[in-house]
C-alpha cells in the first residue's frame, strides 16, 4: 500500500511538470492560466506541484486550455482485450421475431 501512494504522489508530481512545461512553452504565467480557469494562482501552483486533492475537473480544464486534452482521452478509451473483441464481433445478431417464438 506504502509503495501504490509513492506511485500515485510520483505520477501527480509528472503530471504538474508536464503542465508546467506547457504552459512555459505557451510563454503564460501561473495567474494568467489561473484566471482562465477560474481559480487562484495558489490553486494552480498546487496543480503544478503535484497535489492530490486538486479536482479532477481543474486538471481537465487545464489540459484543455493548453491543448492536452488529447491525451487524457486515450487514458479513459475503454479497453477491451483480442478474446473480446472477437466474440463481439462473431455473435450472431438475433431477431427481434426468433426471440418471441423461443419463449412460447
């Protein structure tokens, strides 16, 4: 358990530099890109450090504007795995009609 919070701190840490390196690269202050998202530079700047209660919706937001919304996209694609994918695909479509006369 010790171990999965200093993953989760570790990953939050990479996720705040990540959006610190693109807002750098777009040449805008903490308080500009705080005020487009409605909250207080404090605020942002725990965002950047990595802290864990920032809402999810703030990073969202964050990712949005600095045009990384992409990437979260393919984190929340919902996976399916090849044995899946197969038996949907192979799985005859029934009949409204058939199923009506198999309870009968």
């Amino acid at each position: 358990m010790i171990n999965q919070h200093a993953d989760i701190e570790s990953l939050l840490q990479q996720l705040g530099e990540r959006l610190k390196e693109a807002r750098l690269a777009r040449n805008e202050s903490q308080e500009l890109l705080a005020q487009r998202l409605g909250i207080t530079r404090q605020s942002y700047s725990k965002m950047e450090k990595g802290y864990p209660q920032t809402p999810i919706g703030n990073w969202l937001a964050a990712s949005s504007i600095l045009g990384l919304l992409g990437g979260w996209q393919e984190v929340l694609a919902a996976r399916e795995d090849l044995f899946a994918q197969f038996e949907r695909k192979s799985a005859k479509r029934k009949r409204a009609s058939e199923r009506r006369q198999g309870k009968r």
